[in-house]
C-alpha cells in the first residue's frame, strides 16, 4: 500500500481544477479525479473515476480511501436557477453523502467564491452559499476548509482573453462603478490556496482569498500595460450593460457567464473583496504574483498560442506618415 497521501479532485477539468491538480502533484500528493469521459486531457500521472456529481456510486469510488478531498467543480452558465440548485446544491450534498460512506476522516476542501458571501445577488451565489452548507454537512468531516475565491484570471482563462482584447480596441468599456473594488485572483495563486489548505489540520475555515482590492480603471490600466495598448477608458452605465446584456448574451458570453441577465447583479456589485481578517493564515496561504507579472505572463501565454494578436509595431516611416 502507498504511503503517499491521496487526494480526491472534482473539477478537474476547469482553469482552476487543472491548475489545483499540477500543484497537488508538484507537492507530491496522488491525485484521483473525477472525469466526464477517459479522453479527457488529463495528466497519465493522475487516477480517473468517469462519473458526474449525479452519480452517487461514481462519488463513492472517487473518494475511498482519500486523505483529502478537493471539491472545485460548479456550474457557472445556466438558464434557469434551479439549474444552478441542482448542480452547485444538489451536486455538493451528494458528494457530502460520499464522503462520509466512503472517506470519513478525509479533509474536506471546497473552492467556493466570493459570490457566497452575497446570496441575494443572483441564483448562482445562492446556490454557492448553499452548497459550502451542503457538503459541509453532508459530509460531517471533522477537518474541513472552504476557500471563498476572488475573480480568477490566468493564461487559458477567457475572461482574461476578453480583458486584454478590449484593451487593444480605441475605447474600452468598464462598468460604470467607480466605488467598485476587486481582489482579482491568479490562477495558480487560487491553486497555491487550495494545496496548502489541503495540508494544514486547521479544521471548519472559511477563508477570503485574493489579492489586493481595485477599482474598475486600475484593473483596465493593468491590462492595457500588458498589452501595450492605450485605448480611451469609456464607462458604461448599468441600464446599459442591462440592455446589451439582454440583447446579446442571454446564457452569458463565451468569455464571461456574468455577462447574462440571470448574473448581471454580480458584475454590478460593489464588493468584491477578500477581506485581510478573512484570508488564510500566511503558514498556509499568501500571494505570490503580482498583478502586472500576473498579466505579462497571461499575455505571452495567449500570444505563443495564438490567442491573442501581437501588438502592432509601426516602422519609422509609417511613423512619419
């Protein structure tokens, strides 16, 4: 038998589950995932279980015998919210209910978002606050921790496509919220976060994680360095944004579920904070990427693949005009 501790990932799949999985591995965990199909692009170092969060028996076979175990899968795009209740509540209780058939004295960790902290604005953040209640207790592990993460950005991440798109335009939109403030989140600052509360005995945590808060325009300002683009910051109202939003993306974007009608109450949110009294202790967690390094590297990541086109550089003579 193995005496390397293992640990049991949902959402393995995702830009946070991928990133979580190559640091679990990095700090020397066995990882057993659970997967919608066997082709599914993961590591040949990592155990497959084929199954979803409706399966029971799957969620049983995923988690035996787990030291850990890492919940970071959730529905983000949906039509209705009882579809995010199926999913992000539903879901969660039945993984609770497998864990404590089959990996009782397992350590719990969920990776929520801060959208928990606000239940009222959408069904998505209701069903993500309860849904930490849900596995939680379903569950009735004695170690658990939830990790209530800030808005993600990262090489492969659309959002971040989408930011850095914009910001090559001559004007690029931002929500007309100057009070706004956001702790924007490194991919793999948010799977540094999820590794070491896999590792600390800390029991029953709910911690804020994310970097320094921002308004809108610092956050625009950023990713127009990255880029080296120099567009005309335009604000745009909410009834705005309602409009377009209505119009446009229904479902939300292919870069953004919060650009739909059922999540724009998230995206016109003021606080979106990870309070410093509220984040993981620094034995377990600090942030290492600074924005700007964090943007650079996101953008060399879009241009080498072809995400992204390389910025425009202009002879002397088409300087001259």
């Amino acid at each position: 038998m193995s005496t390397v501790p293992l640990v049991a990932v949902t959402g393995g799949a995702g830009l946070l589950g991928r990133a979580v999985i190559s640091r679990l591995l990095a700090d020397g965990w066995r990882v057993r995932q659970l997967v919608r199909k066997p082709s599914s692009g993961r590591s040949p170092k990592v155990e497959a279980v084929i199954g979803g969060l409706e399966d029971g028996g799957a969620l049983r076979r995923l988690v035996a015998g787990a030291d850990a175990v890492v919940h970071a899968a959730c529905l983000t795009r949906a039509w209705r919210a009882s579809d995010y209740y199926e999913a992000n509540v539903e879901g969660n209780h039945r993984l609770g209910k497998a864990i404590r058939a089959a990996a009782s004295e397992a350590r719990l960790v969920v990776a929520s978002s801060l959208a928990a902290r606000f239940p009222w604005l959408s069904a998505y953040a209701a069903s993500r606050a309860d849904g930490e209640d849900a596995v939680v207790e379903a569950a009735g592990v004695p170690s658990w921790a939830v990790l209530r993460l800030g808005p993600l950005y990262g090489p492969g991440d659309r959002k971040t496509l989408a930011l850095m798109e914009a910001a090559t335009w001559p004007l690029m939109p931002i929500p007309d919220r100057p009070d706004a403030r956001i702790s924007l989140l490194h991919v793999d600052d948010a799977a540094a976060a999820v590794a070491g509360a896999c590792g600390t005995s800390l029991r029953g945590a709910i911690w804020e994680v994310g970097d320094t808060a921002r308004p809108w325009s610092d956050i625009a300002r950023a990713v127009m360095r990255a880029v080296a683009g120099t567009p005309r910051l335009v604000r745009v109202s909410p009834r705005l944004l309602a409009i377009g939003v209505t119009l446009t993306h229904p479902l939300g974007s292919r870069t953004s579920p919060l650009l739909s009608p059922i999540r724009l109450a998230e995206l016109l949110h003021d606080d979106w904070v990870a309070r410093p009294i509220c984040q993981p202790p620094a034995t377990v967690w600090r942030v290492r990427t600074a924005l700007d390094d964090g943007l650079s590297q996101s953008v060399g990541w879009f241009r080498s693949n072809g995400w992204l086109a390389p910025p425009v550089t202009l002879t002397a003579t088409q300087l001259r005009g």
